[in-house]
C-alpha cells in the first residue's frame, strides 16, 4: 500500500474526505506502470499549468512519468493557432502548405522523442500526429483540452484522420465529445491549491503585488487573468468596465502574458493597450510566465473575477478565483458554465451588457458576493482540485491498460 507520501499527504486536509486514499489505491494498480505526456509549450496556458503540478505527483504515485515538449517552427504555431480558432468554430484559412508544415513538423519531433512510455498522454491538436510512432503494446490517449463542440469541419476532418488512430480521447465536457469509434472519456480539468498561483498569502504579500503595479487599494478591483486570446474577449470586458464606471468608482486589472505556442498575443494586446488607453483606472499588466504570486495576489484583490470568454475549453482562472472565495462572471460557454453555477457561485452572461449588469449587483451588494464567494470555494473544493483530477487520470489509464 503507498502511504504518506510526502507532497500527497499535504492534501489531505484540503481535498474531500476519503480523496487522498482512492488516490492511493488506484495508484496501487498503477505501481511501475510509464506514461508519457507531450505538448507543445512548457510556458503559459492551462495545459503547462497543469502538467508542472502533475508531472511530481504521478511520479510520488509510483508511476514512471515524463513530459515531453514539442519543437515548432513559426509557421507551425501559426497552423496550429489556426486549428486552435478553426476548432473552436471560427473560420480559419489553413492553406495546404500550412497542412503540410504540421506534419513535416510532427514527423521531425517524432524522430527525438522516446516514446518507449507503456502509456502516452497527447495534449491537444499540435502534437496530434505524433501518433504514427504509436506501437502495438502501447497505449494511446489523445486529450482535447479545447471547446470542439462546433469544429470548422474541414480542420477536424484532417484532424479526425489522426484521433481516430488512439485508444481513448479525453474532453473537458460532454458537449465536446465527437463521432469516434475510440473510448471517450470525460476528465474535468483542475487547480492545485498549493501551487504559488493559488496559496494562501499575507495581506503584506498580496498589498506588494498592487503596489509593485501603482494598483489602488481605494477602490474596487475588477479583474480577468488571462492569455491576450481574442476568445477571452479582453475588448468586451473593457467595453463591460465602462458601462459599470458610470456608475461605480472602480480599477480594472487586466492581466495576462503569452504563451510561446501563440503567435496572436502580441496583437491583441496591443489592440487592448490601444482600448484602453485614455483611462488611468484600466491597468493592462503584460506579465511574465512565472507570475504565480501576481496573479495569486491579483485575484484575491478583486471584489469581482471575470472571465468573458466567447469559446472556452475550461477556463482554469474561473476555479482559481472560486477557490480564493470570488464569485465569478463568465461567459455562458465551454468549460465556464460546468464551474459557475448561476446566482449560487457567480454568474454567466452573454452579453457585454449582462456582464455590467452583474458587474455592478456584485460592487452593491458586497454580502451577497461574500455569500456566493464560499460557495464557490466549496463547489471548487469537491470538483476541481488537482487531486480529483488524478484519480480521474488513474481511473481511465486502469480501463485503457485493462488492469
Ligand atoms: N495565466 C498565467 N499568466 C497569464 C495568463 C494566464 O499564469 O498571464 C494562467 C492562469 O492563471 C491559468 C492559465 O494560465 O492558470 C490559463 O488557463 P485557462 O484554462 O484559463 O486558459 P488557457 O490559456 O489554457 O486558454
């Protein structure tokens, strides 16, 4: 039996009763077993969030892991950007040549990588085609982190050709679950709360943060972290701020950075620069990755945590911000609207309007916000911590490896 495992076990009063020994006896199964993950970024997004937290802990489980990264070229990231769009319903042109640098791509990453793993673990569509070096006695499993509920069809066709090679697909909702004749699995993704983005910190730590940025500690604080993605709608949560300034003193704290696989960053942040200019209150924080503390300290200032995605795989700062005791409005789509359940942990909206609206019920009514703030710490605490997500991981890996 795996007991007290040092890292693990600080959990234990954190995660639901009884978490912590599933975990364990899951792991059991599992003892020795290899898996390998591979993406295409180390920096910056849900996936390499999640992955640095789990990577130690697979490994505390007994289970031999790794991770892997991908080596893109710059025509590869803007492919896969656009499969990235095209996937999440937007019209994307993929050129041929463009189809074409995918695979040329993944054909030379697959000549570095050891894949001798008896599980191997594919994040998302970039890495996809890793899977012609797939051999028979091991298995594979693709994980679509993304919302793919309404694919461009041409680009899940050609992405189709390669999913339907693996043993299993993972999605985040069961709305993203495709026409596949492979074992599809559900898999909430998760937050660690001991991680330095979601820990607890000093009122002194949390106060160095705003004033490292010139934040106001006066007024209220209206905050969305995120990557400068079109689909975190940036522009309309400016547009949602003003209506609200109106009406309420406030401060909006944008903060976001880049991820090295995402070649649009730049110009979207420089079209929210360019919105928000003329307003000393609107601060457009452009952070580098390892920001945990920032964000942490960011998050837990905010008296209102948006995330206005139009498209949305999950949405990793909605649990994030539950977990410090913020009720949240987001955008009713993907991953957002299995997290924040409405008028009990925060609101959805759809509209830039809405978002004011309740914007503004959360500045005047602070107790109700307060109230809605712990449940939204609860709801996390039983659905979205990192030790969920392991039993889950374990849990499809015993049924895809027949153990
Ligand atoms: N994040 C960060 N720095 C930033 C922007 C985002 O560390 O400048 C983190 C954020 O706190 C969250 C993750 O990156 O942990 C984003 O995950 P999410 O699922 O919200 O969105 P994604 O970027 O994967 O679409």
């Amino acid at each position: 039996m795996i007991k007290h495992k040092k890292t693990l076990e600080s959990y234990r009063n954190i995660a639901p009763p009884g978490t912590l020994d599933l975990l364990y006896k899951l792991a059991e199964r599992l003892k020795k077993r290899s898996l390998l993950h591979i993406n295409s970024t180390r920096l910056g997004g849900g996936v390499a969030e999640m992955l640095h937290r789990h990577i130690p802990l697979f490994n505390e489980l007994g289970i031999d892991t790794r991770w892997e990264i991908i080596e893109g070229s710059p025509l590869f990231y803007q492919t896969t950007k656009g499969f990235h769009n095209a996937l999440q319903g937007q019209f994307h042109p993929i050129t041929s040549q463009m189809y074409e640098e995918y695979t040329k791509i993944n054909q030379r990453n697959s000549r570095k990588i050891d894949f001798s793993s008896e599980l191997v673990l594919i994040h998302d569509p970039q890495p996809a085609a890793l899977i012609s070096k797939k051999r028979k006695k091991s298995k594979w499993i693709w994980r679509c982190h993304i919302d793919i509920s309404r694919p461009q069809r041409r680009v899940w066709r050609f992405l189709r050709e390669y999913v339907s090679r693996y043993d299993g697909a993972i999605f985040s909702l069961p709305s993203f679950a495709q026409k596949l004749d492979i074992p599809q699995f559900l898999i909430y993704p998760s937050i660690d709360p001991l991680s330095d983005k979601n820990k607890e910190l000093s009122q002194q730590e949390i106060n160095s943060v705003l004033e490292k940025y010139h934040i106001p500690k006066d007024k209220p604080l209206i905050v969305q972290v995120s990557r400068f993605d079109r689909f975190k709608d940036p522009l309309g949560v400016i547009e949602a701020y003003r209506i609200v300034k109106e009406y309420n003193d406030c401060c909006l704290v944008l903060a976001g950075g880049s991820a090295t696989d995402d070649p649009e960053g730049e110009e979207v942040l420089k079209q929210v620069k360019d919105a928000a200019s003329k307003d000393k209150d609107i601060f457009i924080l452009d952070l580098p990755p390892d920001s945990n503390i920032e964000i942490n300290a960011l998050q837990r200032s905010a008296s209102v945590v948006l995330q206005k995605s139009t498209k949305e795989g999950f949405g990793l700062t909605v649990a994030e911000a539950m977990w410090k005791g913020k009720p949240v409005i987001g955008g009713a789509v993907g991953g957002i609207t299995v997290q924040i359940i409405y008028g009990e942990t925060g609101f959805t909206v759809n509209s830039v309007e809405g978002c004011a609206y309740r914007i503004r019920y959360l500045l005047n009514n602070p107790e109700v916000s307060r109230r809605m703030g712990e449940k939204a710490k609860e709801y996390t605490r039983r659905n979205f911590l990192i030790t969920r997500h392991l039993c889950d991981y374990l849990a499809m890996m015993i049924s895809v490896l027949k153990l």
